[in-house]
C-alpha cells in the first residue's frame, strides 16, 4: 500500500529482546530473540511462524504485557511509536498509549471478554478510560461501534453478555472494543485462529474494511499462510525467537528463500495442484532454552552445511529491495542441494 | 403485652411475609434471581431474616416493657410465659420478649456490622496477596497463618482486659479486625487464578490501571464467594458475639444482647429454661436462615451456572 521508502515507519521495533527466567533460575528461555521490524502507517504486516516461535512474546512485548517476572524486555532493545520509545515509558504514560493509540486484540474470543460484564460495559470501557466521556455517551459510543463491526440489532446487544454470543460474535465484539478509541495500530494476534473457517473469512474481510475505513496499520499475527496471502502487505517469517525472512507478501510466495519459508509454504495444500502427501518440516521447534548453535534452523533444514552450523547469517538482501533472509544461501546459492 | 403490641407483632410478621412473597414474584422474571429461589428454604431464610430484622427497627413498638428494668423483683421474677410475659421473666424480672426484641438490635447489628468490616478487610488483603504475589503475598499470609494460630477469644479477650468495658463501635470493630482471615485466604485463592485469565491481560492492553483491574475486573468475578462468605460471617460473628457476653467480655449489661440473656440465664436453666430457650433459638434462627441464603446467593452468583 505505502512505500515504504517515502514515509516513515508508525512503529519501529529494533534488536527485541524478551528473555523468561525459566523456574527455579535453572535457565534462560531466549524467546524473542533479535527482532527487528518496521510497520508502516495503513499497512498490514503479517508475522508467520509456527508454535513456540516468539510471535505471541513480540506483539505482548510491544505494549509491554509480557508477565514480569519470569519475563523481561533486555535493555537495548528498543521500540519506537511515532518517534517514542515505549520500554522508556512511565507507567502512566504507557497506559495512554495501551487501548487508545495502540489496541490489541486476542486469540481466544471466549476467554478475553470478561464474563460479568456486558460487551456494552466492556466496548465502552476504552473510551471511559481514555476520553473521560460520560456513561451515556459511552454506551452510544458502544452501541454505534457494535454497528460498525456488523453485529445485528446493537440496541439489544449493547445489554447482552458475553455467553449470550456465539464465538464470532464475540470476536466481534473484542474487535470493537479494540477499535473503540480509534488506534493507529492495531496488534490482531492470531485474531481468527478459534473461529471456524466461514467465521474465519468474515472477521478479516471485517478487519480490512475497517482499517481501510479508520486508516490504521494492523500487525497480523498467525500461523496461516492463507491468512497473510490474502490480507497482508508484508510479511516477517520468525522462526526460534529470530526473524529469518522478510518481504513484501508477493515477493514471498513467489521467491521463498529461507528453506524454512519454503517448508512452510510447502505445508499448505493447495488445490490446484496434484494430490500428493503434504510436506511437513521434519522436527520441531527446539525449546527456548537450548537454541542450536549457528543457525538455529540448520538441524531441519535440508540444505544444510558445515557454516551453517558453525556460524548465524545475519539477514541478508536477496536481490529484490525489502526482501532479506537469514540464510547462508543468499550468499552460496549452488549450495541449495538437499542433503537428505 | 398491650393490644398495641401484638398489633406491631402482626405487622411485623405480615410485612415479612410479603416481602419474602413479592422478592419471589418478581425474581421470577431474571434468570439468575430465579435461581435464587430454586430452594424452598430461601423464601424461609428470607422471611425470617427480614421478620427480625423489623422487630430490631420496631423495638419499641413490639416490646411492651423497657428491656433494662427489672419489673418486679419479688414476684415477677423468673414467671413462665403467660399473656403479659408471652416469652416469660428471667431471674432479675425482666420480660424476655422486651429483652429479645431490643437485644435484636444489637446482635445482628454487631453481626453485620462485624461481618461487613470482616469481609471488606479480608477481600483488600486477600486481592492484594492474590494479585501483586511475590512478597506482598509472603507477607500477608504468613500473617495471616500466624493470625489463625492465635485463638481468636484469647486475643479478644486481651483487647477486651485493656480496654476495661468495651463501647458498641469498639466491640464491632474488635470482632470485625480478628474474623476476615478466613476470608481474605478465599479471596487470594480465587484472586491468583483470576489474575492469568485472559481478560484481564485483555483490560492491561486497553489501558486499564492496576486498581480498575481488581475492582472491575477481577473481584466482580469473585462476587459468588465473596457474597456467600459474607453471609455466613454474619451468622459467625453473631456466635462470636453471643460467647462473648456469654462470658461476661461482649455487651456490657443491662444492655441486652441475644448473647448475655443466654449467659444470664444459664444459671435457671433448670427452673425457668425459657430465659434462655428463646435467645438460643433466635440465634439458631438467624443462623439458619442465612446459611440457606448463603446457599441461593451461590447458586444465583455461580457463573458457571450461568454459561449452562
């Protein structure tokens, strides 16, 4: 959408670092690892990688929600919002920011809205808390909002609680007290993973409407790549607490080239091709604790070389400008012959 | 008893009946207060709740004799109920029902109130404890360990020693500062579990501090138990109240209290056992009939009922 070229970033994350003291101090689980990112304004950046891999712990530690202890953001790491680091803020200063410039919504729609309140309390909550408004005001501030996230007859659900909506409808209704405050950002993680595929369709044709219709910049967290095929610009693939490839959404599907992007991308089935066994990367995601020297793909990657385990590539340019990957094979493509 | 009296006694159970009776009208039409009434004991508790408490606010009109006074020292002394002394005299002469219907005022006014300032200190300990964890909660458990190893009458009675006599609002406060340990445990435990659900990680993002966390949104979800140890702190502090001056350390006499009509009684119990049958049932009654509110008011507040 932007270039990214000619604007500057709405939100620059540089050398993240989250770290969780595990139990008992036996060991440190490294789980976001050297993140740097930037999200421009209007986008949509998709974060990708499977379980375990540091997207939850990034999009917590922007708005700093990662639990403290065991969890802790590393000095030095920085994150930039218009110009202003938010690890230096005060608590209070912090919590303008939280829900009014910078909202998040969260994956289990069942569990993130509070059972004893009614999803009218609960949308207006943000704007009480951020714009001082009046009761009344505020649930006209709710109910309009529940309009706009295409919750049929808002008068009557403005008085519902939460166990009264199906999970749609409450992803809905989190959408919209996220959105109540009209935020730049929003942080969307894994926002449809618990919904089923039709729902699933309908909350991020919603997203997109209404980040097109408020102009904000949405930082898309998931596990699916269809999810980012269809509704982000660009995409960070994060794999062991690091990013291992960035590029536009394009660039991406059509030149992986990270072997991990490529196993990722090899793992969705798609129909128009020949039925065959999907492929599954071997392995797993190896525990935070104990990242493999190198880079901490090599133990699953096809391609891989003595270097590899020897010495992390830092992220490199592949030709395309915006397009980097942190892999020795940007460097030795002969290399890229598997190996097993 | 005057024709006056027993017409505000009539009244008074008129008037109870039918806010038992309307309460159960209208909850019919909420879903959460129906189930209140689920229980056939419920309507009861409540009804015999709101009768004493009438008789407590209307102490002057049901009771037809000064609760203080002795009537007759030589003849009216420890008389069987009759039409003038429906509950009978007790060993000073002094009419019994009088002694009920104004020691209703300070029982369960000293069981409220008592309750009231229990169950407040024991939620703020126990919130904090359950949700700053680490220390603070090191701290005040260990407290309050300690503080249940004491024997609560043993400290009571202390207080009670220094003081020499102690005034209503000091006897409250006294019972209210050594009951809330129990539930401040309670609240703690359900506070720790709360506090990692996902809501509240949900009000942290949109800006919400740390007090409007715990008001809002974690201890409303603790309301059921709060609300139902509440209750049955009421029927606690009214015993506690009623050993008390059964020792002689509670309301100071000629006070009455449900608690030292017993204990002025307990020397007749053989030769005029109605000084301290009726007492005695009065306290069993409010015991009861909370315990059976206590029970509706979890069913009514338990949210996992509410999902069903």
């Amino acid at each position: 959408m932007t270039t990214p070229e000619t604007t500057p970033a709405l939100l620059r994350v540089r050398n993240l670092k989250t770290y969780f003291v595990t139990e008992h101090g036996t060991g440190t689980a490294r789980a976001v690892d050297d993140v740097s990112f930037d999200l421009y304004p209007g986008e949509t950046l998709g974060i990708v990688g499977e379980s375990g891999c540091g997207k939850t712990v990034t999009s917590l530690s922007i708005l700093r929600l990662v639990p403290e202890p065991p969890g802790h953001v590393l000095p030095g790491s920085l994150i930039e919002f218009e110009g202003r680091n938010l690890l230096a803020l005060s608590a209070p200063e912090l919590r303008a920011v939280r829900g009014n410039q910078i909202a998040m919504i969260f994956q289990e729609p069942m569990t993130s809205l509070n059972p004893v309140f009614t999803v009218g309390d609960q949308i207006a909550e943000a704007a009480i808390i951020h714009q001082h408004v009046s009761r009344s005001a505020a649930r006209a501030r709710a109910i309009e909002m529940l309009r706009l996230v295409g919750i049929p007859d808002p008068d009557e659900r403005v008085d519902h609680y939460p166990h009264q909506l199906s999970g749609g409808m409450r992803q809905r209704v989190m959408i919209a007290m996220a959105l109540v405050c009209h935020p730049k950002v929003l942080i969307a993680d894994e926002p449809t993973t618990a919904l089923d595929v039709t729902i699933q369709a309908q909350i991020l044709e919603l997203l997109d409407r209404l980040q097109h219709e408020m102009g904000m910049a949405v930082l898309l967290i998931t596990h699916d790549l269809g999810v980012v095929a269809g509704h982000a610009d660009r995409v960070v693939v994060m794999y062991a607490g690091r990013v291992v490839e960035t590029a536009s959404t394009e660039a991406l599907f059509e030149r992986p080239t990270h072997p991990y992007t490529e196993g990722l991308l090899a793992a969705v089935p798609r129909i128009d091709a020949p039925r065959a066994r999907l492929h599954a990367i071997p392995g797993q995601v190896p525990a935070a604790t104990a990242w493999p020297p190198g880079c901490r793909f090599h133990p699953r990657c096809p391609y891989a070389w003595e270097k590899c385990v020897a010495e992390e590539p830092p992220l490199l340019e592949t030709g395309t400008p915006g397009h980097g990957a942190r892999c020795w094979l940007v460097t030795e493509p002969e290399r890229k012959v598997p190996q097993r | 008893m005057r024709l006056g009296n027993w017409l505000a006694l009539f009244v008074a159970l008129v008037l109870a009946a039918e806010i038992a009776r309307l309460l159960r009208q209208r909850a019919t039409r909420r879903e959460r207060w129906r189930r209140f009434f689920k229980h056939r004991t419920t309507s009861w508790g409540l009804g015999i709740l709101a009768f004493l408490v009438i008789i407590a606010l209307a102490a002057p009109l049901v009771a037809p004799f000064p609760p203080g006074d002795p009537l007759g020292i030589v003849d009216l002394k420890n008389h069987p109920p009759s039409w003038t002394f429906i509950l009978g005299t007790d060993v000073l002469s002094r009419d019994v029902w009088s002694r009920l219907a104004w020691g209703a005022r300070v029982s369960l006014g000293i069981g409220t109130l008592g309750a009231l300032v229990a169950v407040s200190l024991g939620t703020l300990v126990g919130a904090s404890a359950g949700y700053y964890r680490r220390w603070v909660d090191a701290v005040l458990m260990r407290g309050v360990d300690v503080g249940l190893a004491l024997p609560r009458i043993f400290i009571l009675m202390m207080a009670v020693a220094l003081w020499d006599g102690l005034p209503f609002a000091a006897l409250v406060l006294a019972i209210g500062l050594t009951s809330w340990l129990g539930t401040s445990r309670l609240v703690r435990a359900e506070v720790l579990s709360l506090r990692e659900r996902e809501f509240v990680v949900a009000a942290r993002a949109l800006g919400a501090q740390t007090g409007r966390i715990i008001f809002r949104h974690v201890l409303p979800n603790a309301a059921a138990p709060i609300i139902v140890s509440a209750a049955l702190g009421v029927g606690n502090v009214l015993l506690l109240e009623a050993s008390l001056s059964f020792l002689g350390i509670g309301v100071a006499p000629p006070n009455p209290s449900w608690g030292n009509m017993i204990a002025d009684g307990a020397s007749t119990i053989y030769t005029a056992p109605w000084t301290i049958l009726f007492p005695g049932l009065a306290i069993s009654l409010v015991v009861m009939s909370l315990n059976a509110v206590a029970d509706g008011l979890r069913d009514a507040l338990d949210p996992r009922e509410e999902a069903a």
